[in-house]
C-alpha cells in the first residue's frame, strides 16, 4: 500500500500527536482511493472527541474538525480505541 512520514513542530503533547497522525493516516486512505476505512487508535481521547459532538481543546478541535470532514470521502468509517497492545 505505502508508507510515509510526515514532520511536524510545535506538537504540545502526546494527544495532538495521535490526532495528526490519525488526520494524515485518512489522508492518505483518501488519496490511495480507498472507499471503506477502519481507524484504530490507543488514544482514548482522540477517539471519543472523534465520535463526540460537543468541542472541548481548542488546540485538538481544528485537527478534530478536520478528521470528521474526512468522512464524505469514504463509503464506509468506523472509528475505535483498541488497547495499547493492539499497536
């Protein structure tokens, strides 16, 4: 499929870590032309503001946004927390 990387600078902290990677992964599934998604992450957070409507970190609700826009692209999404050991 492929790989990439992608750097960033003034990542304040771990959860707004999850949540670029998480933007840049359906990024990628958007430009390869994939239809149906399945995102699987170990930040709980990240996941729940995912699935969530209300708003909460400013710095974590534009990446938020973002992600959710994503979802017009794909036929089919599903988002969930898998545990650490899923990784």
């Amino acid at each position: 499929m492929g790989s990439g990387i992608t750097l960033h600078s003034n990542v304040l902290d771990a959860v707004l870590a999850e949540a670029l990677a998480c933007y840049q992964g359906l990024l990628f599934a958007k430009e390869m032309g994939f239809t149906k998604v399945e995102v699987e992450g170990d930040a709980r957070v990240v996941i729940e503001k995912i699935n969530q409507e209300e708003n909460g970190r400013a710095d974590l609700d534009s990446i938020i946004a973002n992600i959710k826009a994503f979802e017009r692209f794909f036929h089919q999404i599903s988002v969930k927390h898998v545990r650490r050991e899923a990784n």
